[in-house]
C-alpha cells in the first residue's frame, strides 16, 4: 500500500530535510505553476512528491481498463434498452444534450479521457469516482513536483512523462491524420473564473508535438467567428475544458462549433459517463451478465458496494448512514460538491438533505477508510496527519499518475476545501532505494552546490 512503501522514503526526507531544502522545493513548485493563474493551486502544494509501486500501478492499470470497458458495455447496453433519451433521463441529464453527444464514443472506449479518483486503504485501493472528461484537473500538479525534484537533484531517470503530454500524444495523432491546421483548447467564461489552473503546460506540450500546428486558448467570446466558416473549422480540433452546466450563453455558441464541422475530440458524451449512478449500476446484481470474468472481478475487488436510493430503502439507509457515503449523481458535480457523508448528520438532517432534490437524485456507496500518511505541505514546520486520494490518469486507454490530493480536516477530499496537492512517481524497488538514499542526503545536496 502506499503508506508502506513511502514509509522509508518519508523517514529519509526527514532526516536529510533543512529549512534551505524545503524553501528550494517549495520555490522550484511555484515557478512551475507560477503562469497559470491559479493562487489557489499556488498555496495548496505539498512539499514533496510520494512514491508509487511499479507492481500496484500495473495490477490498477488493469483493474482501470477492465472497470472501463464494464461501463461502456453497461452504457450500449441501456441504449438498446432504453433508447438515448432514456438513458439521459435516467442519468438525469437534460435532453436537449442528446443532439451534442457522439453517441459512437460511448460504443468504443478509443476516445476515452478522464481521471479514475482511488481511495487508497490499508486493505487495498478502491475507485470512487470515474471523472470521465476532456478537461479533467490536477495534472499541473505533476509539473510542480517534477520541478521539485529536479532542483533537489532526486533521480529522474525511469519517471513517466507527465499526464497532460499524453493527452498532446493523443491529439498530435488526430492532427497529422486529419491534416488539421490548429488546435483551440476551449474554455467557457462561466468556468474559467473558477480558478483552476489556465492550460499552458497542454499548450506547450501540443506545440512541441505539433510542429506548424497552431494552439490556441479561447472562451465562446475571444473564438474568432472566421475559424466557424466550413473551410476553417474543419481544420480545427477542439479540446473542451467546460461542462454543460458551465455554458453561459444558452448554448448559441455551441451550436454554431456543432454545425460548423470542426473536429470536436468530445461532445458531452464524458459528462454521461461521468455520472454517479454508475457507481451503484455496475454493482447491481442483473447487471453482471454483461461483463466478462475479468470486469466482473474487478468491480468485486475495486469499486465499493453501492447501490441506487428510493423510498424503498431510505429507512435502510438512514439507520445504516455511519457506514455510507451518499452522492448524487449529477454528472457535472465536482470539487467535493454533492457528497454526504452520513456520518456527518443526524439522521433527520440527513433525510432533509436527500429530500430537498429528490430521494432518487442519490446513490449509495460504501465508506472505505482512506490511508494516513505524514506528509509536509510547502512551508510547514512538521510533518502532519493527511488523508489521502489519488487521481489516477487514462487517456485513450494509455494509464498515468498518481495526483495526490490530501486532507487533515475532511473525508471529502479535495483542494477547494482546504485540501493539499502534490504527485506520486511510479518507481521500481530500484528507484525507490535511490530516491531513498538521496533523502538521506547519500547524493550531493544541491542547496550547499548552490550556496
């Protein structure tokens, strides 16, 4: 488990740990996040990266594919059940979003972007949220503790490249094969005054890979009403960064990109597949028929028992509410938003809470106990007490990570709420003994080079 295997990596930074240390990881972090607009990023960062077995990121990269696979088929299957409008009313997403939907995407999984979100225990990890989306979070993160690590001189040979590169290796493949002439990362004014971070690292890393390829960062106000003319958009790949709940203009602007004939690497296929009812549709019993031996093993190891809440059984729920998480199943709730912990309420708030948007709004998951780990956040004296998530990466069935997200406060982890950031290197034994040994300070200490 996680905790284990950094237990000798976070012994060793303690001791080889000097205030000069911690001040050059922690200015080396921000400068590498520095650009992209985000203070809140900027003040959550922990002070040092985490360690992530080889062996476990293998077996979780396989328990990943097997969980998304076993909703897609899941997903064809509701389709030829219920038809799409029925499957959107079931996901309790609004009809009228059925015209912006690739609905082939949700055949294949070969357009797959998202963010599986990990709880890891000391009995095992287990995914909790399946973030499926173009513009999912957290992979500036990556940049900051690589450039941490590098100004303290750890080892970065072997270390994977970073999340949003992979993302740029996908679409520089779209590029060359539809001779496409540039790419708009597009944002919405309605989310990009949240203060999440602006998407420069994508930006660079698609220049770099797209030699000529025109990049561009632009909201439904700043797109140029040229590049929306046939000739000029079909050279156009869109990569969206906003959900529908964050379009602000009644979707006039959406409309015009739809019928325009520009490459659009999603529609708002991901928000369906991103919804929290499939947390309790793929553990329901009549569903697993449709899974093979290796889907069905994996839900059974992986994900935690859940189930959809009614009338029926809310009194069931509610006298057991100390052991469930409650989620409702908007797909665009992020950031921690619409998630009940029951232990948090006395039974009769929460039946307050659950009523006020509808009992069938919610799902019920069991509650599996996050791992503790001392970890230092940037400028922090000691060490402290954090529960952790990880977020872990597949674009187009190619698996990367691990953001670390932890909390001292808050069972519902996540940085708006306090929360801290940082990265998880997947190591071999043999690059753990050597972070080690350079925590120790066995290799040359650049804070005294540099003195």
């Amino acid at each position: 488990m996680i905790g284990e295997f950094n237990e000798a990596f976070l012994a060793a930074l303690e001791e080889g740990w000097t205030p000069a240390r911690d001040a050059t990881a922690q200015a080396s972090t921000i400068a590498a996040i520095h650009d992209l607009d985000s203070p809140m990023y900027e003040k959550s960062q922990f002070a040092h990266p985490l360690l992530f077995s080889q062996t476990e990121f293998v077996e979780l990269s396989q328990a990943c594919r097997a969980l998304l696979s076993a909703q897609l088929k899941l997903i064809g299957h509701l389709i030829d059940a219920r038809s799409r409008e029925g499957l959107l009313d079931l996901l309790r997403m609004p009809r009228h979003l059925a015209r912006f939907i690739h609905w082939d995407n949700l055949r294949h999984g070969d357009a797959t972007i998202g963010r599986m979100d990990i709880v890891p225990t000391r009995q095992g990890y287990f995914f909790c949220e399946f973030n499926i989306f173009p513009g999912v979070g957290g992979g500036e993160a990556y940049e900051g503790s690589r450039a941490a690590t590098a100004a303290l001189g750890f080892p970065q040979a072997g270390l994977m490249d970073s999340p949003l590169r992979d993302l740029a290796v996908l679409y520089a493949e779209e590029c060359r094969k539809r001779e496409l002439r540039r790419v708009v990362i597009l944002d919405s004014r309605g989310h990009s005054g949240l203060g999440y971070p602006r998407q420069e690292y994508l930006k660079r890393y698609l220049e770099e890979l797209n030699p000529g390829v025109q990049v561009h960062i632009l909201d439904e106000v700043s797109y140029p009403e040229a590049w929306l003319k046939r000739e000029e958009a079909e050279r156009t790949l869109i990569h969206r960064m906003f959900t529908y709940e964050e379009v602000t203009d009644g979707f006039a602007f959406l409309e015009k990109v739809w019928a325009s004939g520009a490459v659009l690497t999603h529609g708002f296929e991901p928000e369906l597949r991103m919804s929290k009812r499939f947390l309790a549709l793929l553990c329901e019993p009549g569903h697993q028929s449709l899974f093979s031996d290796e889907e069905v093993a994996a839900i059974r190891k992986y994900l935690p028992p859940a189930f959809s809440l009614s009338e029926e059984n809310l009194a069931g729920a509610l006298r057991d509410k100390s052991r469930l998480v409650f989620k409702i199943d908007d797909s665009s709730s992020y950031g921690g938003s619409g998630v009940l912990m029951g232990t948090d309420w006395s039974s009769e708030e929460l039946e307050r809470k659950l009523r006020e948007p509808g009992v069938e709004r919610w799902i019920c998951q069991r509650v599996v106990e996050a791992e503790t780990v001392r970890l230092r956040a940037g400028g922090d004296p000691a060490p402290e007490e954090y529960r952790l998530v990880l977020g872990f990466y597949s674009y187009g069935g190619r698996t990367n990570g691990f953001l670390v997200r932890g909390s001292r406060t808050s069972k519902v982890v996540n940085i708006t709420s306090g929360g801290k950031l940082g990265w998880a290197f997947v190591v071999s034994e043999e690059g753990r003994q050597a972070f080690i040994r350079h925590a120790r300070g066995g290799a040359e200490d650049v804070t005294s080079r540099s003195a």
